[in-house]
C-alpha cells in the first residue's frame, strides 16, 4: 500500500526544487490571484522549521516587519509557489528555530554562516 502511495506521491513533486533546510535564508516567490490579475509576491526570511515529507512538505519562513515578527508557511511542491532561492545558509543546531521569537532587533536574525 505505502509503495503506491509514494508514487503517487512522487508524480505531484516538482523537479528540481531547492534543497530547503532551517536556518537558510531563503527569497520565496508566491503567485497572488486577484479576480483575474494574478502577480508574484517575493518573501525574504529565514526558514524556522520544516513538516511533512514528499509532496506534502511544507516550511516556515520568519522575519522582522516594523518590528513584529511574520512567520508564513508555504508548501514546497505548490504550483503557488513557483520559485524558493536560498540566499545563504546558517549553521544551527536544532529542527526548529522558534526561540528567535524571543529575540527582538538584529538578534532575531543573527546565525552563524555555514561554510
């Protein structure tokens, strides 16, 4: 059964889609659908977590907004979601990132760059 399944599974990936991982700094590109407009929207963040696995694995992109923190999540191998560039990647040591936040100002955003 679980064979199946991931077949059908691997035929809804998109190919060559950017190896995500918490602690990247990533630019997500979404399409926005407005009546019969549609237009692309660009995210800049920092990925806090990951779910899922396939073509249900979906991310958390975090980042600061007049002071606030955002966080969006997006799935990976939407066709909403047509582009994720990785700006730069940052050495961490947990699955998830959600003590920064806690942290206010460019301590929410400071890591440790991965060689």
């Amino acid at each position: 059964m679980s064979a199946i399944i991931e077949a059908i599974e691997k035929k809804q990936m998109k190919p060559n889609v950017a190896d995500v991982q918490v602690g990247d700094t990533v630019i997500v590109s979404k399409v926005i659908i407005e009546g019969k407009k549609q237009r692309i929207q660009k995210y800049e963040g920092v990925v806090t977590g990951t779910q899922g696995i396939r073509s249900r694995l979906s991310f958390t992109v975090r980042k600061i907004v007049d002071g606030i923190g955002v966080e969006k999540t997006y799935l990976l191998h939407s066709e909403l979601v047509p582009e994720v560039k990785i700006v730069k990647r940052a050495k961490v040591r947990r699955a998830r990132l959600d003590y920064l936040r806690d942290r206010i100002g460019t301590k929410a955003t400071r890591l440790k760059l991965r060689d």
